[in-house]
C-alpha cells in the first residue's frame, strides 16, 4: 500500500516556516524577499511531487496530511485512507 512520507510533510512545515519568517523580514529588508521566493518555490515543487494522495494523485492540504499521522484521514477527492509513512 502507498502512503505519504513523514519527511516530505517535515520539509513542507520548515519550508512554510522559512517562508512566513523571510517574507516578514521583507518588509524590513528588501534582501530578505529573495529567500522567501526561493522557499515558496520549494514549497509549490514539494506540493506537486510529493504532498499528493497516493491512490488518485490529487493534492492534499498539509495540515490534513498533518493530521493523517495520528488520526484516520480520507482523501477528500477519491475518499481513499491515507497512511503516513513513520519511518522515513
């Protein structure tokens, strides 16, 4: 069965946090927006590769797939049960 790496949901947070906090800095340095760019497109590329359903392939919010690791979460397009991977 297929199931959603832990480590790709950890990337997704640290690269949504490298964002919030560059972005902020932006506003106080204008150096600070290139890095905020450099995270949102790592997040957009984590999103379209990795953070996916693993039976139909469409997205999923990360806060569901969050939430997926301790709790019994469907897919909200093909109704599927999704696993996160722990060992990764």
């Amino acid at each position: 069965m297929k199931k959603v790496s832990w480590k790709a949901i950890k990337s997704g947070w640290a690269l949504a946090a490298i964002f919030c906090v560059t972005f902020i800095g932006g506003s106080f340095n204008v150096g600070f927006y290139l890095p905020s760019i450099f995270a949102l497109i790592g997040i957009v590329y984590l999103t379209k590769t990795k953070l996916r359903c693993p039976h139909c392939g469409k997205r999923e919010k990360l806060e569901r797939l969050t939430r997926a690791k301790k709790h019994e979460y469907h897919c909200s397009h093909c109704g599927e049960l999704i696993e996160v991977d722990t060992k990764a």
